[in-house]
C-alpha cells in the first residue's frame, strides 16, 4: 500500500530514533507480514501510544521499565483513511538491534496490538503493543 508509506516510516522511528544513539540510522519496513515457518512472536513487549496530528509524531511508551519517547516530524499519506488494520501486523527487519535494553536476539519487530485507535481526519493515535520476530 503505498498511500500508508509514511505511517510505516512513522512507525521505524517511533521504534527506533529515541533508542539510536549517536549517528543516524536507517530502518525500513514492508507490507503486514505475519510470524511464518518456525518464526514465533517473542516479547518483552514496546507498549505505548502514538499520536499524529499532521505532520507532527509523539510517541511515549516503555519496554522493560525503560522509557521510550520520541517526538518527531512525519508526513502520512492519507492520513484521513488511516486504520488500525493498516498498521496491524507491521514489521521492522532486523529491528530487534535497535533496541538493545529489550533484546538480546536478532529479529525484526512487528506491530502485534492496536487499540484504542482514533482517527477523526487531522489526527490519528493508538495504542500499541510491539514484539519481537524470531526465527527457531
């Protein structure tokens, strides 16, 4: 889908810019693509809530105790047609590195939860509940 191109590159940094130390980094993801084969979901989980209003992204949440907050300048493709099913299932590879204070392995993440998910045209927000992609 690539009207939601920049919701998924909202929610690269949203994993990955508060926790990236020093220079910058890259994260791409791709379409929803669940656990396959022997891959399992592994946690601890990222739990927290974003919010975008225009082009505006704050996120706060934590993993482990740990605080996770990003504030950040994001533009979205159709914003106004924005679902939870949209970012349901998106995965980050190789992602797992980006956050060392939650994994120990290598793996990608994945947006397993979405709740209280509103979208009223202007702004989107939602809880979410990230884990970690493992393979056996």
């Amino acid at each position: 889908m690539l009207r939601l191109s920049g919701f998924k590159l909202l929610i690269a940094a949203l994993l990955a810019g508060p926790l990236v130390l020093g220079g910058g980094s890259l994260v791409t993801g791709g379409a929803p693509e669940p656990p396959t084969g022997g891959e399992h979901l592994r946690g601890p989980a990222i739990v927290g809530t974003a919010i975008l209003d225009g082009t505006n992204l704050t996120f706060t949440g934590s993993c482990k105790g740990q605080p996770v907050v990003l504030n950040a300048l994001m533009d979205v493709d159709d914003l106004p047609t924005l679902t939870a099913d949209d970012v349901e299932g998106f995965r980050i590879s190789g992602a797992t590195s980006l956050v060392p204070q939650c994994y120990d392995i290598a793996g990608d993440l994945i947006v397993n939860t979405v709740t209280k998910f509103t979208n009223n045209g202007v702004q989107a927000s939602a809880d979410v509940v990230v884990l970690a992609v493992v393979a056996p």
